[in-house]
C-alpha cells in the first residue's frame, strides 16, 4: 500500500534535492545551474553527486532570485510547494528580497504601451481606413 507521506532518506543528490524543493523547474535545470556554477556551499562551487545533509547552507542563484538556505530535511521527491517549504529554511538577506519586490512591482502586466509595438485589430483597421 503506498504512503502520501514523504519518506525521508539520508543520501540525496544535490541536484534532485533542489529540484524536489521547487527552487528549480527540472532536474536537468537544477544540474546545469550547479555545472554553471550557480549552487554553492561557504563560498565554493559544488557537485550535483555531492549528498545533501541536514544542517548544510547553500548559496543559490535561480533566473529570478538569489537564494540562501539551510537544509532542515532531506527530500528525494516532489511535493507540493505548501509542503516542499517544510524541508529548508530560507535565510535569504532581506536586501534581495526587497530587490525581488522592487522588480515584481515594476514589471509590465502585459498591456501594450500606447504606440509601442504590434498594433492592435483595431489600430489596423483605422490604418486601414485612414488609407482608403
């Protein structure tokens, strides 16, 4: 019968650890950006084999934010975000977290600026008949 419940294992690949914490989209996105060099640990780069243990600080650079945190337990498969933030602390500066915030608040919501870019059917349509 099998079991909701996380089973939790001592040895865990870095890689999959990120993964299964949902910093990272993919596996194969949570290895390259360590092979890139974005994962480290007290300063130094580190190995996808390299196993996670409970206690370990890594310093992690994802697309949008950079990441500081604490394994507080080793998961070796995808939860839930509600339930995959129970398995690191997020110690993160709050300097970054202002800067996330700062960056969210100023992004476009996806409106088209007045006379920017593509135009709209109906711009085109009085294009159109402005021309005839």
């Amino acid at each position: 019968m099998a079991n909701s419940v996380a089973t939790i294992k001592e040895k865990v690949r870095l890689d999959k650890y990120l993964w299964s914490i949902r910093l990272y989209k993919t596996r194969s996105q949570a290895t390259e950006a360590i092979d890139k060099g974005r994962v480290k640990m007290k300063g130094e780069s580190v190995k996808a084999s390299r196993n996670v243990v409970v206690g370990d600080q890594y310093d992690v650079r994802t697309e949008h934010k950079n990441w500081t945190i604490q394994v507080t337990a080793v998961l070796d498969h995808r939860l839930a975000y509600a339930e995959a933030v129970n398995f690191y602390q997020d110690l993160t500066p709050i300097e970054e977290l202002e800067r996330v915030r700062q960056v969210a608040a100023t992004f476009q919501t996806g409106k088209r600026l007045s006379k920017i870019g593509r135009p709209t059917k109906k711009d085109r349509r009085e294009l159109g008949d402005f021309l005839d």
